[in-house]
C-alpha cells in the first residue's frame, strides 16, 4: 500500500490549475450561460425583497391606508413564485453540468489509465486509483456545477443589495459593506490551514480505500494467516486519523463563519446607530430603515458563505490536484509522431497500414535497466529468434526471466541497442500493431465479469461460437465448461471468483489461442495446473504453438525440455544458453535447476 503526499509549495488558491478544467466544460457552455442568468436575475429578484418592505411602511403603515394593496400582494408573490422557479431551473442546470463534467473526466482518466505503462500500475493500489477515479473526481465536478452556481448567485445578491443600500443611503451603505473586508482578511489568515487539513483528509482517504480493497481481496490470505486482527488494527488506525483530520478540517471552517457572522452583527450595530440619528434628523424615514436593517441582515449570512466557499474550494483543490496529476501521467513507452501519423494510436488504429506480423524477434546490442535501478539488468544482450521457435526462460524467483519478455513485447524499451520485430526496430511501428501480435498467457490469469464464453470471446471479439468452442477444445478448457451447469454461459463472477485458478488459466489459455498470435508468451503458464491437467493440454500447446515464436518462463520440465532453445538467467544475466541436451551435457546452473525441478515433481506426484 502506498502513500500519496501531495505537497505544494504554497497552499493558495491556483487559478491555473483550476483552468485545466475548462476543456471538460467547455461542452456544457450553454448551460452555464443559462445558469449565469439564472442567478443573475434570481439574485435580482431575492435583492429586492426589502425595496417591498419599504414600500410597504411608506405607503400603507404610515399613510394608514390599503389602497393599492391588492397590486402589491400580486408583484409581491409574483416576483416570489418567479424566484422558486428559476430555484427549480438552477438545480436542474447545475445537476446536468455536474454530471456532464463528471462523465467526461472520467472517460479522460479512464483513458489515461489505458495508455499508461505496465509500471504504472505496479505503483498504485487499486483502492488508490478507485479513489481518485470516483471520489476525487466527484468532488472536484460538485465545484463547476452547485458550489460554484451558489457562489454565484450569492456574488450577485451581495452586489445587487450593496448597490441598492448605497442608492438609498450612501452612509449606512458604507457601514453595512464594511463587513467585507474585515471577513476576507480572516478567509486568507486560516486559508493556509484548511488547505493542508485537506490535503491530509484526501490522502487519508486514499489510504483507507486502498485498505479496505486489500481487506477484501485478501481475505483468504488474511484468515490462512490468522492476520484479521492485525489488519483490524491497522484499519482502525488510518480510519481515526481519518476522524482527527476531518475534525480538524471542520473546525477550521467553523472558524469562519461565526466570526463573519459576529463581525456583521457589529456592522448591524453601527449601522443602526447611524441610522436613528438620521431618523431624529428626519434625514431617513422608517421605510427605508426597516429596508436598511433587512439588507444588512440579508448580506451578512452570504458574505459569511462566500469566504466559507473560498475555503471549501481549497478543500476541492487538494482532490483537483490528485486528479490532474493522473491526467498528466506520461506513459513511459510512447510511439514517435510519424510512427502515430502512419500507424495510428491505441484508440484510432489505422490498420490498413500495419504489415503482417510474422514473429521474427532479435535483440541487438541491448543494454537495459528499470527506471528506478541504476544497475543494468542487461548488458550488451544479443539474441536471435526466428519466427516458429521457441525460447524457454528458467532461472529462480527474481532473477529477471521476464525482463526479456517485456523488452520483446515492448512493455519496456531498452536504454540502447534495438529490438528488432520482423527485421526492424520495434519502435518504428505502433505499441497496438505488436501489442495485437501477442497472446500473452499470465501465472495468475485474468478474467472479466462475465461468461466462460464472453471471456475467451475477448480473444478475438468477431469470432463465432463454433469458433470459441473450438479453441477452448484445443487447450481443454472445454472440460472447465462441461463440469459447469450452464457450460460455456456460467458467469465466472468478478475477476473469475467463481473457478479455480487451473479453471481460470486453461481459459486464458483458449482466449489466447483464439486470437491466434504470431507470438505467444507463457509466463509461469502451467504452474497453477494439477499434473493431470497439464499433461492433457502438453500436446495441444505444442500444436498451439507450432509456427509461433514463444518465450515460456516456466518451471515445468515437460514445458522446457521441448523448446528449441533455453536460456538460463542469474542475477539478471544470461549464464547459459542452449538446447536442453547441450544444458545438461554441460552440468552447470541448468543441470543444478533441471535436477531440483526433477526432484520436486516426483515429490509431488507421490502426494
């Protein structure tokens, strides 16, 4: 489980982060107009709520008189059932923009999650991504759509009252208003504060999501080991921080709002002692008073709010942070411009330029090393495998056997040298032409919510069912479909819960000879499969694989000793290589290996 702290070297507002937004707004433009002029009028129409109080006093209170009563009431409700509605209209619109935005970020994310290397999500958790996809990206749409439309409209009452106030009384109006500056020096005092409540809040949850994702992943693990508790604990631990930081947060933001809220009673004061000496004066008559005092209360609560949104928006920008930052995740292998231009992308594949891909692979002069390693894990390798053959990969847990195989599939480039696919350098082609050449079959096989049938279907989406079933008998994972009461329709559940992992692998295996590749890669392939199982499906990878260049890593003599040549890698380093005969004659690390392998699977078949 990883941790995320996000640190900025200043904890202010950041307008140009805030921009990185706008292509993903910039469709709903329409709605946004509208929603400005919804609040523009509403405000207009909230704002003149007291001009009817004066009215009222003036004309009807003091005169002692109801004529013109009835027309009164009228504008009056009117301009109340007028108000309610564009209310009504304002939720609508902010709802639509806020999932609008939502929808188009997360297919952005969803497409950069995509594009990313392999490496990337050997970084992050799960829980960690599922955090930044649904949370963070929730919160930072809710500030385009209802935070930002209610600042808005409380913008414009604010300015619309304070224009009002000053038409009617230029003193009064500038005792009411001085309230504002006084609330935004105490926003931009505690601002630094909130900012970095927030940020611990956003990464506490990440944390906590990647927690409860491995609680539930790993619930078998955690029973076999009797580890329940020690997780528990450890939950129980993140989930507190969780409620300190939180509580923090609120405090921080009830700060503002009750010294606002004092700040303008004070201003209330002020204003009516002003104001009884200009009525003794006879300098300001009651209606105007009555509609000072309402105006004053009016602004005080959402002058509060705007500096308590300021705030808030702070909050959003500890989420917006997390989500630009997946945004502008580079993906470590990236096609040139010309190869793009001729090849296409991973989205828009121009395939009637790609050549057909007959599995010739050479390494030349390679010399590797991970991104995070400052030792090379290969030094000036050569290799030369032509189409058809097969290349075993043998050495113990960790040693880098599948460091050549994600150079030969290109999930890593080489710091020097080449990788030559059919005669020339694989990065003068598309990832997606090579990446569509690959039947890659994993030790711990994947498969998607859905049927065994859909499952090896993803192999080759045109294929027919004639055509599924018949891979899935090549490989005999037409037996996984026959113990199963629905047969090729069982839903296998999220991630294959419902089979066992040989279950699990002998579909992969058909998925990956359904799409028939000129290259396949067997990685640890058979090592989940009983015995029994595996001698079944030998000979159908052998027929499988007839024609294709493969690279095995495996672990299995009867998987290795048929393969046309066999590289033995220590440390990293290719120590040996050769066909198996010539391995043993020479009784070194492959003969040590072989003979151990040799041992474990007569234990075995004695259990």
């Amino acid at each position: 489980m990883e941790n995320e702290n996000i640190r900025s070297s200043h904890d202010r507002l950041e307008p140009k982060l805030w921009k990185r937004l706008l292509p993903f707004l910039a469709p709903s433009k329409k709605l946004i107009i509208a929603l400005l002029v919804i609040c523009i009028t509403q405000a207009g129409i909230e704002a003149s709520y007291p001009l009817f109080t004066k009215y009222a006093i003036n004309n009807f209170a003091e005169k002692g008189t109801s004529q013109g009563l009835l027309p009164f009431v009228l504008v009056y409700l009117g301009a109340i059932i007028a108000a309610s509605i564009l209310n009504m209209c304002w939720v609508v619109i902010c709802m639509r923009i806020d999932t609008g935005t939502a929808k188009r970020l997360r297919h952005e994310q969803f497409l950069r999650l995509q594009s990313v290397g392999v490496d990337y999500f050997a970084k992050h958790s799960v829980g960690y991504l599922t955090g930044r996809f649904m949370s963070d990206t929730g919160r930072v749409t809710e500030v385009f759509a209802w935070l930002l439309g209610e600042a808005i409209y409380i913008f414009f009452i604010v300015v619309v009252s304070v224009i009002i106030m000053l038409t009617l009384s230029w003193q009064l109006g500038l005792i009411t208003i001085a309230v504002i500056p006084v609330v935004v020096f105490i926003t931009f005092m505690i601002e630094p504060k909130t900012m970095r409540a927030n940020r611990r809040v956003r990464e506490l949850n990440s944390l906590i999501s990647g927690s409860y994702n491995e609680g539930i992943t790993g619930v078998k693990t955690a029973k076999s080991l009797v580890a329940e508790e020690k997780f528990t604990q450890e939950f129980r631990g993140l989930t507190g921080d969780m409620y300190r930081a939180s509580r923090r947060v609120g405090l921080l933001g009830s700060v503002i709002l009750p010294a606002a809220t004092s700040i303008g009673l004070f201003a209330v004061g002020a204003m009516l002692y002003r104001a009884g000496i200009l009525v003794d004066q006879r300098l300001l008559d009651y209606g105007t008073l009555a509609a000072f005092i309402t105006f004053t209360m009016a602004i005080i609560d959402p002058v509060a709010h705007l500096a308590f949104f300021y705030t808030e928006l702070l909050g959003y920008q500890a989420a917006l942070e997390r989500v630009v930052k997946l945004l502008d995740e580079e993906p470590m292998i990236t096609d040139t411009p010309e190869v793009t231009e001729k090849y296409g992308d991973m989205f828009n594949p121009k395939r009637e330029n790609w050549e057909k891909l007959h599995g010739d692979v050479e390494f030349s002069h390679v010399w590797f090393r991970y991104p995070e390693s400052e030792k090379y894990i290969l030094e000036d390798f050569c290799l030369d495998v032509p189409r058809g053959k097969s290349v075993a990969i043998v050495g113990e847990t960790g040693a880098g056997k599948s460091t050549i195989v994600n150079l030969a599939c290109r999930f890593y480039e080489p710091e020097r040298g080449a990788v030559l696919i059919d005669g020339r350098d694989s990065r003068e082609r598309s990832q997606l032409w090579l990446h569509s050449g690959l039947g890659y079959v994993l030790q711990d096989p994947q498969l998607f919510s859905g049927t065994i049938r859909e499952n090896i279907r993803y192999g080759r989406l045109d294929a027919t069912d004639a055509e599924v079933e018949a891979a899935a008998r090549l490989v005999c994972a037409d037996k996984v479909a026959e113990h199963c009461e629905n047969g090729y329709e069982t839903q296998v559940g999220e991630g294959g819960a419902q089979l066992s992992t040989g279950q699990k692998q002998l579909i992969s295996f058909a998925r990956a000879v359904l799409a028939d590749p000129p290259i396949f890669v067997l990685d640890e392939a058979t090592s989940s499969i009983d015995t029994e199982t595996e001698r079944l499906i030998q000979d159908a990878i052998g027929k499988a694989l007839s024609g294709r260049t493969s690279f095995i890593i495996a672990h299995r003599l009867s998987t290795i000793m048929r393969c046309d040549l066999i590289l033995v890698v220590d440390d990293g380093k290719v120590i040996e290589r050769g066909t198996h005969r010539e391995l043993i004659a020479k009784r070194g690390r492959y003969r040590e290996l072989f003979d151990a392998m040799r041992i474990e699977e007569e234990l075995s078949s004695k259990k």
